[in-house]
C-alpha cells in the first residue's frame, strides 16, 4: 500500500499554528510515501512566506512534489511579476515548475497552470496537454496515474464555473485517453472527488480544500487529502481529512473506494 498525502492552498501568511501542528501530527501518523502540495503555497508570494512553506513541508516526513498558484506570483510588484513571475517559488520550491515523480507505485505528473500576464485564471496549453499525455502514455499498469495541476479541471457548483481550467476539455479528454487516473487540483478551496463520465477510460478529479490557511469557505473547514493505491488489488482509496476545530486534529471525514482503469491504453 502506498500512501500520498495532497494538502494545497496553504496561503504561507494566512497559515494557523494550531492546524499546522495537527497536520505535522496527522503526516506523522499516516507516514506517507509522497506529498503532493497542488500550488497557492504563499499568500502574497513574499520570500519569508515561501521560506516558512519550505520550512513546513519538509517536517511533513515524505518527499514533496510541488507547483505554483496563482498566489505563487507577485501581484503588485509589477516589474518582478512579469520579469520573473517564478523568481521567489524557485528559491525555496525549486527552478522546476511541472515536476514528476516516478516510483513503481505512482507515475505523478506536475502541470503549472499558472500565467503571469493573467493573474487568476489558470491555463493549460496544447504543448502542455501532449507532454503529460506523452508521459501518461509511458506508465506502467502498477503505477497510479496522477496529474497535479492548481485551478479545478472540474466543478460540482455553478457558481465555480468561472474558475475552470482553461483547456479543460481538451486535457480531459487526450488526459483520459493517454490513461490518467486521478487529477489533482485546489484552488476553490473546496475539497470533493468527482467521477468524470463521458471520458475515454475511468478518472477523476480529487480536489483539496485548504490545508491549513484562514481563508476557508463559508462552512468548509481545513482539510487534506490521502491517497491509498494498492496495485496488487486495483483499487485506490481517496479520505478526506477534515480539521475539527473543537478537537484541535484532523479527522477522516469520508472514504472514496476508486477502481482506475486497467484496459491497456488505446483498446
Ligand atoms: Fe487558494
Ligand atoms: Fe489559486
């Protein structure tokens, strides 16, 4: 069993002491093999935020695949915002913006969707489409295919519409085909996993809601995602993990049981 932890939206600078202590508790625990943190890591993209990020992640005990939000770029510092958008993220996250991590259990692919000219909205383009899809298509059938990208390639509530991935479609459609399994995203700060019908083969989009900043969603609390894929059985688990406030701890909240698709890709 292999167990990757997805937190996102940590917004360094809004964080709240007590939900980081339950998560460093929480990682401890669960011991993951990987830590996945989907982008809108800082609040304001300053460099003490993006040290206090780096600081947190690496206690979280598991090598951490990361990409940028759009909070990641400066907002206001114009010249530095499209100079060089990815200056501060690459001084503490690394000069890499779309990563992958290739174990014999997950083939987990980094996508960065963000665009400085273009301060909220994210966007796939073609040449990033087929590069996943290339390295999708590259898997082997023991490895769970996962895609991380920042704003939502899917919605479960109209009023979310607008912050849709540009490309979405598209990715969605090559991604399936190419044999992704699950999509990885935050953004909304709304965590929910959502079945994709319609597509070429079986996926998903798990998105995670903050992990431990105070810009939550009326009613949604903190929360992180686990993954558990068992290769042997096909079958992968994805918990939600909520922090509840009168405990001071995360807990799970509701279980998924996935079965990703195992016909050879193209048949
Ligand atoms: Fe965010
Ligand atoms: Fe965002």
């Amino acid at each position: 069993m292999s167990v990757l932890l997805h937190i996102s939206d940590t917004h360094f600078g809004t964080e709240q002491a007590p939900v980081m202590a339950a998560l460093l508790d929480l990682a401890a625990q669960q011991q993951p093999d990987l830590v996945v943190l989907s982008g809108d890591i800082t609040q304001r993209a300053r460099p003490a935020q993006f040290q206090a990020a780096r600081a947190f992640v690496d206690r979280l005990g598991a090598p951490v695949l990361a990409i940028p939000g759009n909070h990641d770029i400066p907002l206001l510092d114009l010249r530095e915002r499209l100079a060089r958008p990815y200056a501060r993220y690459a001084a503490a996250f690394g000069t890499d913006l779309e990563p992958v991590i290739a174990a014999p259990e997950w083939l987990v692919i980094g996508a960065n969707t963000t665009r400085a000219w273009r301060h909220r909205n994210g966007d796939l383009s073609i040449a990033q489409i087929d590069r996943v899809a290339r390295l999708l298509s590259s898997a082997d059938p023991g490895q769970l295919r996962v895609v991380v990208v920042h704003q939502p390639l899917a919605v479960t509530e109209p009023r979310d519409r607008h912050h849709l991935l540009r490309g979405h479609d598209e990715a969605l459609r090559v991604w399936a085909e190419a044999g992704a399994d699950l999509l990885l995203g935050g953004h909304i700060h709304l965590p929910y996993t959502l079945a994709l019908h319609g597509q070429a083969r079986r996926l998903w989009v798990v998105q995670a809601g903050t992990a431990v900043s105070s810009r939550l969603r009326p009613g949604v609390p903190n929360s992180v995602n686990i993954v558990r894929w068992a290769p042997a059985q096909e079958r992968c688990r994805v918990e939600r993990w909520d922090f509840l406030v009168r405990e001071q701890t995360f807990a799970r909240t509701l279980a998924t049981t996935l079965q990703p698709d195992r016909e050879p890709v193209g048949a």
